[in-house]
C-alpha cells in the first residue's frame, strides 16, 4: 500500500492538516478528498500522465500533490507567484496534458484547467493508489527556467520520492534534526510546497502521519503567531525568510513556544548574521544544503553547531554542516553527491551527482565557495539565460547581462546590466525592462536592481 495513504489510514479521526482560517481535515477526511481527486484525475485520462499543479499554499493544494502521486503520474508544480504566461511556457515545454489549479487562477490557466479549492473540490468514483508504479518514472518534474522553448528541469522519480521521505523521517526520528523527536510533533508548512519545504517537512510529516499546519503565504509576523501559540514543533524557511524572522522577533520580542527545530536553508547567511540568528533563536536553528538533483538534505548544521557559533565559533559559521550522505570533492573542488537521492540524469556511470557547487571540507565540515555555472543563488535558484533572453526581445535593449550580486538585506540579489539603443532613455528602459519581466516571470525572478551604462560590465 502507497505509504502515505497508510499512515493518514492509521490516522484516522485525527487531525492531520490544519490551515490558518481554521480549515482542518482528518487522515481518513484527507485520504476521502485525495481519493477522490484522484478518480476525477482519472476520468479525465490522466492516470500515469503529466499534471501540471499551479495553487498557493492550501490543504487543497497538498491533496493536488498527493492525488497525482496515487494516479502514478507526474507532478509539475509552477511557482504560484508566476505569471500566466511563464505557467504556459512550462507547461507547454513539459508536455503536461492536464493542469490543477485554485479558484483564483482558474481563469488565468485557460480551458484544460481542472479546479480543485478548499471551497470547490473536484471529485469522481474513488481511486486507490496505483499499485507497482515503475520507481524509475518521474514523480515531480521539478521547473527551474524555460529558454528558446526549452524546459531545464530536475525529474525526480518514484524512487528517489522514496529515498527523499526515508531520509528525513529518519533525520527527524534519529535526532538528526535534533533531539526530542515524540508524537506531539507539529510542522509548519510556510514555504510553497512545490520547494524545499515539501521535500524536508511538509511531505515527511503526513508520510508518518503527524499533523501539521499550513500557511498559504509567508508573513514573518504571522509565522511568529503561529508559533508562539505553542503548538508547533517544527518548520522549515529559506534564508530570506529566516533574516525577516529575525526582524520580525526583534520588533516583538518573546518566546518560540513549543519549537524544537527550526530548519533553514537555500543560501549561505554570512557568519556575522548566523552568529545574530543564533543568539536570538537559541537551540533551534537547523541549517540544511541540498540540491534537488543530488538530494535534500546533503549536510546538516545541527542546534549544538549553532550553540557553539552564538558562542563564536567562526569557523562552523562558515560552513553548511556535516554531510548525511556520501560526499566527495572533485580535484577542482566540486562538491558530488551519491545515494538513492541522486537522480539518475545528473549521475556519472558510478552514481555520482555532480552539483555545480565548489567547496573545501574541514574538520569534517563542508565550506561552500562558488559555483561553477552562472546560477543565482537567493534561496530559490535563478537562471540568468532565461532572463537575458527575455531582456533581448524588449525593443529598447542592445545589450544585457545578469548575474547574482551581493546583497546586505538577501545575501545574493538578482540584478540587471542592461546597455539602451540610441534615443532611449535609461529610466524609460529600466520601467519598460521591469514592467516586462514583472508580467513574464515569478516574482524572484525578477532583478531587484538595474544599473544602465554605455557597455556591460566584465562578467
């Protein structure tokens, strides 16, 4: 039986999901609404199909999720702050023949669109998850850019879905995510499910069937409430949100009720600021590395580490954790990954996952220390081809590049080099780039900054 259906089986009348405007579903409540979405899936011809899933946050969404799991099809998750006309891209790019969508961008995702909201599930005849699904089929079809037409993008299969679960249940229940592990956990769902958090925490905790509580979007000041209400036990944010966070509790001071482990990761937080969020988030700072190609997580900083750089360890403030997993380093310095994690594309004859990511390990710790492609990091990854190229095509541009660029706020922002043509003025050039770029991609996509001059800077 699919795991995650047993547990909410064995859940029963339990409380498994609540959201923030009191909606809660039960395990049997949420195996009945999965179900179901599942038969209305397969009545539309979709069983072991491409899906596409464009919501924010909502009990509604993780059904979407799950459903197209027990259909045996494969996910392909669209950012919810993107705009119609990247969803379209994707999903025309990924050859997806179906697409589950909320109220709210329903009209926007056009006619194959099947609705499915806390307030208007879709439902069919039952349908139980596929038995035997080949581990090598692609579970969640992970976007990362459309370019000329064609789609970058990490396919996870069934079998590396499996691996993923395995590892963080056991990183929770073994105290790798720190001690204390009991049934009255409770996570906070407050990243979009179709990112990291869906991988480490939101995923993991039905498949062992403890409940949790999901946000439709971050808010610093809400994640606090909720928190300090004294339920949760766990969540997990990107580093953006963990330096709001910091800023949030130093506007209100107070306690972190119930939590145990507040897990964080997606960027390097310079050590400066990891010794500040240490010292005000005491003995629950988790810092996480992974890749989705090589497997989430990789390394792992726990509460003792951040205990020892309050105390101003600079050398673990430094560093991304310990590996989990078997790690190695390339002569030139790059980090490669092999377990049941690693998917099968990225992987050499033996297994191994090259991560584009250059490192040096000390004292058995791992120090990231640049990439080799031009990626950006901010906490979600950003391609600068994709943006170039729509750059190129606004009439008012000769030249452009765009790279990652410190940032004292977000550690790396997104930041546009562009050269006009003749006549156009540079203000006229940077509203007219980013209304575009506003209208074409998800919001952390888009430069935070432009900078016009006569030639491009040396990259």
């Amino acid at each position: 039986m699919n795991a995650t259906r047993a547990a909410l089986c064995a859940a029963g009348d339990r409380v498994v999901l609540l959201d923030g405007e009191g909606r809660t579903r039960t395990g049997a409540q949420l195996v009945d609404r999965v179900d179901r979405l599942a038969g209305a899936l397969t009545e539309r011809g979709l069983a072991g199909d491409r899906v596409g899933i464009w919501s924010a946050n909502s009990l509604a969404t993780i059904e979407a999720h799950l459903a197209v799991e027990w259909i045996g099809g494969t996910r392909v998750p669209v950012d919810p702050n993107a705009s119609p006309a990247e969803a379209a891209r994707t999903w025309e790019a990924a050859g997806v023949r179906g697409v589950l969508v909320d109220v709210e961008r329903a009209q926007a995702a056009g006619p194959r669109a099947l609705v499915h909201d806390d307030e208007f599930p879709a439902s069919g005849p039952p349908r139980f998850p596929t038995p035997d699904i080949p581990p090598e089929r692609t579970a969640l079809l992970y976007p990362r850019a459309v370019d000329g037409g064609r789609l970058l993008a990490v396919p996870i299969s069934y079998a590396n879905w499996e691996a993923t679960m395995a590892a963080n249940t056991a990183l929770y229940r073994g105290g790798g995510y720190g001690p204390g592990f009991g049934p009255d956990e409770h996570f906070l769902t407050v990243q979009q499910v179709m990112h990291g958090t869906g991988l480490v925490g939101t995923f993991p905790f039905l498949r062992m069937g403890l409940p949790q509580t999901v946000l439709r979007r971050f808010n610093a000041d809400a994640v606090l409430e909720v928190i300090r209400a004294g339920t949760v036990t766990a969540t997990m944010v990107v580093t953006t949100m963990l330096t709001r966070l910091l800023e949030a509790a130093a506007q209100r001071p107070g306690g972190l009720g119930a939590l145990r482990r507040l897990l964080y990761g997606g960027a390097p937080l310079p050590p400066a600021d990891l010794e500040r969020a240490a010292r005000t988030f005491p003995d629950v700072l988790v810092q996480i590395y992974g890749r989705l190609e090589g497997g989430w997580p990789l390394t792992v900083l726990d509460q003792a580490d951040h205990r020892a750089i309050a105390a101003g360890d600079r050398r673990r403030a430094g560093s991304c954790g310990r590996p989990v997993t078997e790690l190695r380093l390339r002569p030139n310095g790059e980090v490669c990954a092999r377990s049941d994690m690693v998917v099968a594309e990225y992987a050499d004859p033996d297994g191994w996952c090259s991560l584009g990511d250059l490192g040096r390990l000390d004292g058995g710790y791992l120090h990231l220390e640049g990439r080799l492609d031009r990626m950006i990091n901010t906490g979600y990854h950003v391609y600068p081809q994709e943006i170039e190229s729509a750059i190129r095509r606004i009439p008012g541009v000769a030249e452009a590049l765009v790279r990652g660029e410190p940032d004292g706020d977000r550690g790396t922002a997104v930041v546009a080099h562009l050269v006009g043509r003749d006549g156009v003025r540079p203000d006229d050039l940077v509203e007219e780039v980013d209304s575009a770029l506003r209208a074409a991609f998800a919001h952390y996509k888009v430069p935070r900054r432009y900078h016009v001059a006569d030639r491009l800077p040396a990259t």
